[in-house]
C-alpha cells in the first residue's frame, strides 16, 4: 500500500446537480430534483474513498459529475490542479487518458458484438495507438486482471460476470489512468465472485499507485476497500471520516442506522438493527432544515430550522449534525 498520500489528485468544491421536473404538454419546468447538492471533498494519491448511501442519494449522479459525463449546475472538479469544468472539449479529451470508470453491470458496457481485443483496446484506438501497441498492450493487460492471451479473440457470450467486469476494469486502465471511479463495480456478482474482483482492485492499485473513488450502497464492501468514506443523503455529504473512525464511531445518526444493518457473522451475537421511521422525503420538494430530521429519533427543534454544514467531530471526522453522537 502506497505509504505517501500527501498529493491531492482530485478535489471537488461546492458540486451541484439540478434536474428540472417538467410537466403539462408544453413540458413547462414546474420545481427541480437537487440530485448533488454542495458535494466538497478531496482524494489523495493512492487512496480509496468509498461513497456509501441509499439508493437514490444522488452516487452515481456524483460519479458521473467527477468524471465531466455529465455537466453541473455548479461548482468546481480539480483535478491535479486545473479545473475539468473550464477545459474545452480537446483538452477534456486529452484529460480522460488519466479518468476512467468501472460501470455496475459488465454486461451492460461492453458492445456484445466485440471480441476482448477489440472491446479493451477501445480507448487506445481512439487516442491514437498503433495496431501492434494495442495488441502488446491489451496482452499485457489481460495478464494484469488474470485473463489469458487466447481468450482475447473470445466475445462476451463466453465469458462469466465475473470475466466480463476483469475486462472492463482492463479497458479502464488501457491509457494508465491515476484515478478510476467504480461505480457499484461488484454488485451484479454473485457473492464468491464479489471477493475476487475486489482483491483484483486492490492489487492493481497497489502496483500502479491508483486512486479510486468507489461507490457502494453495501457497508460490508465500502469497509473492506475505503481508506476514507463519505456518507449521502439525499445528495449531500452527512459524514466524512476515516474508515477506521467511521466504523468504530460513527457520529451521523443516519451513519449508525445504515452501520446497523450490516450482518454480523457471529450466530451468538446479537445485532441492534436501527429502523428508521418513515419515508424518504421527496428530492424535489426538501424539507426545511435538515434534510435527515424527518426520519432521525435524535432530532431536536434547531434541526426542522437550519441546515447543518460539516462540521469536526474529532480524529479527522467531520458530520452535519447540529447533535453529533457520542461513540
């Protein structure tokens, strides 16, 4: 594991994403869904920062928002430095070689119709990379990610789940990224195929020295993989702490609950699931205050009023919550 985390690669500031709701046969845009709502973090060289929270909570939408897919309503993406957002179109296209992304569903972001050759030497052709240098380099990728060099003339059909994510994650470091996202990059596996593609990850950014942003909804998974997590709700950042503080001392309410959920592999120990009560309010229509209040047993008056920002709960952990727990 890479000992010196000093370098910011990524730094995100005040990240929103807004969608209108439209309505009526004229489409008339009657209120908008804050899906990313004042995302601000940081990722350092080398390092695994997982994003955990329900479905829905605006992850993927991030994701894509880090990675220029998809454009914000504001805010800024640093990437080693310069800001992806002010980069024209040849410059964002110059600055992909180094941002790549592993997708949920390996199935669903390979061309069925492509051999592994041609699928994970995609991104080479198109910047530019002879036909020998491709077939050298996808030779050698296919050995990083544990393939075989026969199996690159084989197509999707014939390759398992868990083959097929191995070549997508060999097509995301075809041009030697220095950050990847991982968007849910296991969870259309089967369970014993989850911990393969996992150990693979983890063995590959220990020997090239990668940062990733990993992106879970399971809490078993992003403890495993993350240095560093980040909790979302409802498209703002709850908590922030080291894994380690995180999971030991959670300081979010909505942090507990979801720690709570996770199964214990100890048949004599009892679990204390926290239900939380209530519905999900509705992202186009945000309740005053805090936006967890209306489901949190600790909400108090000062949390249907104002909104908390991040603030420091000690050993490097940060919570918007007015009343952060005690460990």
């Amino acid at each position: 594991m890479p000992q010196n985390r000093s370098e910011i690669i990524l730094k995100a500031q005040n990240l929103e994403k807004r969608f209108p709701v439209l309505s009526g046969l004229i489409k008339k845009k009657t209120g908008e869904v804050r899906a990313v709502d004042g995302v601000s973090f940081e990722a350092r060289l080398g390092e695994v920062v997982g994003l955990v929270g329900e479905s829905g909570c605006g992850k993927s939408t991030l994701a894509r928002l880090l990675l220029r897919l998809i454009e914000p309503s504001g805010g800024q993406v640093m990437f080693q430095g310069r800001d992806l957002l002010n980069l024209s179109a040849e410059e964002m296209r110059k600055a992909r070689r180094d941002l790549q992304i592993v997708f949920q569903d390996p199935s669903d972001s390979i061309n069925p119709r492509l051999n592994a050759l041609e699928i994970v030497s995609e991104p080479l052709a198109v910047h530019g990379f002879s036909k020998q240098d491709r077939l050298d380099r996808v030779l050698e990728l296919m050995e990083l990610v544990g393939l075989g060099r026969d199996d690159i003339f084989r197509h999707p059909h014939s390759f398992s789940g868990g083959q097929k994510q191995r070549i997508v994650i060999a097509r995301a470091l075809a041009l030697n990224p220095k950050l990847v996202v991982c968007d849910e990059p296991v969870s259309a596996l089967d369970v014993s195929i989850q911990g393969q593609i996992l150990r693979l990850l983890d063995d590959i950014r220990e020997k090239l020295n990668l940062t990733y942003i990993f992106i879970s909804h399971d809490l078993a998974v992003i403890k495993y993989v993350s240095d560093r997590v980040l909790v979302m709700y409802l498209g703002k950042i709850m908590e922030q702490a080291p894994g380690e503080i995180l999971f030991k001392r959670p300081a979010h309410p909505y942090t507990r609950a979801l720690l709570s959920a996770i199964a214990v592999p100890n048949p004599r120990k009892k679990s204390h699931r926290i239900m939380l009560q209530g519905d999900v309010p509705n992202p186009a229509d945000m309740p005053k205050g805090c936006r967890f209040h209306t489901r949190c047993q600790y909400a108090r008056a000062r949390c249907s009023q104002e909104e908390p920002g991040l603030q420091d709960v000690g050993d490097g952990a940060k919570a918007a919550c007015f009343f952060p727990l005690e460990s």
